[in-house]
C-alpha cells in the first residue's frame, strides 16, 4: 500500500488505485466517531518495458475544521528499474515531487506537510522468491528515501527534511495476497523530535483479493508505533498521530493499447520455452530409441529367416535318410 515494488507495469499499462482511510476513535461525548478521513487516488502509466509515471491525488482530507475538507497535496513522478535487475532481485529508484494543493497543511493526524514544493528520491528493492521457492513464494519490498519539504533550501539541513522508510511482505494465497507492512517518516534533523518514537509511524495488515471486473479489492488496518508527544508542546513536529486506521481500496489494472511482453512476460515466455525445447529433446530421444529398435530388428529377421530355412532343410535330409 505505502511500500513500493521495483517491479514495473509494462509498457502501454495503466494501474488505478484509489483508497480510502478514516481513523476511528470512541467518544464520551455525542461528537462523531469518525475523527479524519482522506480520499487519495493513485495513476500509473507504463512508458518503457523499465519506466512508467506516477501520480497522486488527493481529492478529500479532513482539515478538522470544515464539514466537507478541501483537497490534499498532489505528488508526480518517475519510477525506473535499474539494468542490474533480475528474476529474483529487482532495483528500482523513484523519484518525485510533492505540489501544495492543499488549502490546509500538516492537519492532525497525518504525517507532516508543508506548504511549499517539496521533492523526494526513494531506492526500491524486491526480493522476489516465487520462482526460487514455489513452495513459499514470498516478495520482500525494501525502500529507503528522503523527502525534503522545502525544494528551495538546502539539502539534509532543514529541520523539515524527512527520511522514508518502508519495508513490507507480500504472500500470496489462490487469489488474494497478504501482506504486511512498517512505514516511517523520521525527520532527520529536527532537535525537537529527539526520540525515533516521537515520528510518525505504523505497522499495516491487509489483503488484497480479485473481485468481478477485473477489480483488485484492498482491506487494511493501519496500527501507529508513534509516542504520543507532551500534552503542553505547540510544535508542528510533534504530533498526535492517529492510534489506527481503516483503510479500503480499489484498483483496476487496464492496457490501453497493444505492446510487446513485459519483462514478466519475457521471463515467464522464455520459461515456458525452454521447457518446451526439453520436452521435444526427450521426444526426439525417444523416437531415435524407436527408429534404432527397429533397424535393429529388421537386421535380425534375415539372420532368423536363414535360420529357420537350414533347420528345415536338416529336418528334410533327415526324413531322406530315414525313409
């Protein structure tokens, strides 16, 4: 859901996603449950068989303040895969940049925000196992980036810069896919947030499953590992973040005209060959088997017919002499 693959969609593929997440928390009071909601919208567009486009929107977050929020930040990028990948172990690097959109910034409960461009970089990894162990075809997704909120300043200097850590599990089961997630923003050089706790951060258990349509449903729980900071701070850094989350999502995959194999498709293809040209080996083995049994038994009938010819000329003089 947060953590990124290093596997890319294919050239000509587009990928919808969008999810919707609300955090829920019990009142005394006849005040609503819910506490804050986002509707996000995720685009992605395959231009190379190793490049593809990305986008984020954010048509509705929760400012706290209106009955109806206005909408969030808006992110683009690039996603690339590095040559240096294989079947089992994919390299990736995104890169990106956040436009403020958003009417209001850093609204509690979420992750920091500001109100300028801001530009990040990510490194993706994916250990993919499922042609190596068929038996436990697990995917591993590692991510580490930095995100500096003001593009304008410095790098790594600003007390906005955040580093982004993802790591998530992915297993599939028939038609579904489980998967687990950690996700942290951590900024990298905030004296006020001095302790890794006080970062905003989460663990998320979900599953994807196919629906009717070709639609790819997602149902998660975000749990937050964030201390909650001092009741009496008034910094923007130290937050409460929310204690947990509902998060559902649709996806819907599509090609949007015809290409080549994707490099999936590739690999998957020149497996499917290569055990067709050792199946047809073993054929043609087992026919030059046949033919050469055959020759074989061909040579010997001549060597029985003489065979059998003298045995009955004996057996003639042996009636002559007797008689």
């Amino acid at each position: 859901m947060r953590t990124h693959s290093a596997e890319v969609i294919g050239k000509s593929h587009f990928y919808v996603n969008s999810f919707f997440m609300t955090f829920l928390q019990a009142e005394q009071s006849q005040t609503s449950l819910g506490k804050d909601y986002t509707l996000s919208l995720g685009l992605t567009f395959g231009l190379t068989e190793h490049l593809e486009v990305t986008s984020r929107l954010t048509p509705y977050q929760d400012d706290q303040a209106h009955i109806w929020g206005p909408p969030g930040d808006t992110e683009i990028g690039i996603k690339f895969q590095t040559p240096f990948s294989g079947a089992s172990i994919l390299t990736a690097g995104h890169i990106f940049v956040k436009i403020p959109t958003a009417r209001t910034h850093n609204v509690a409960y979420e992750p920091y925000s500001s109100d300028k461009v801001g530009i990040g970089m990510m490194a993706i990894a994916t250990f993919d196992m499922t042609n190596t162990f068929p038996l436990f075809p697990l995917k591993m997704h590692l991510n580490f980036g930095y995100m500096d909120h003001n593009a304008s300043d410095g790098y790594f200097t600003d007390n906005e810069d955040q580093f982004l850590m993802r790591l998530g599990f992915k297993f599939p089961i028939r038609s579904s896919v489980l998967y687990s997630e950690y996700s942290a923003e951590v900024f990298a050089q905030n004296a006020i947030v001095d302790k890794y706790s006080l970062n905003s951060q989460r663990v998320t258990q979900g599953i994807k499953f196919l629906g009717p349509w070709n639609l790819i449903f997602d149902v998660a729980i975000d749990v937050s590992l964030s201390q909650k900071p001092p009741a009496n701070t008034s910094s923007p850094f130290l937050k409460k973040y929310a204690d947990w989350k509902v998060v559902a999502g649709i996806n819907y995959p599509m090609v949007l005209r015809r290409r080549r194999s994707s490099r999936t498709d590739q690999l998957a293809k020149k497996a499917s060959e290569e055990e067709k040209k050792k199946l047809q080996e073993v054929l043609d083995s087992r026919q030059n088997l046949g033919e050469e049994l055959k020759k074989m038994e061909e040579s010997l009938q001549p060597a029985e017919k003489a065979e059998g010819k003298k045995k009955e000329n004996n057996n003639n003089s042996e009636e002559e002499n007797n008689r």
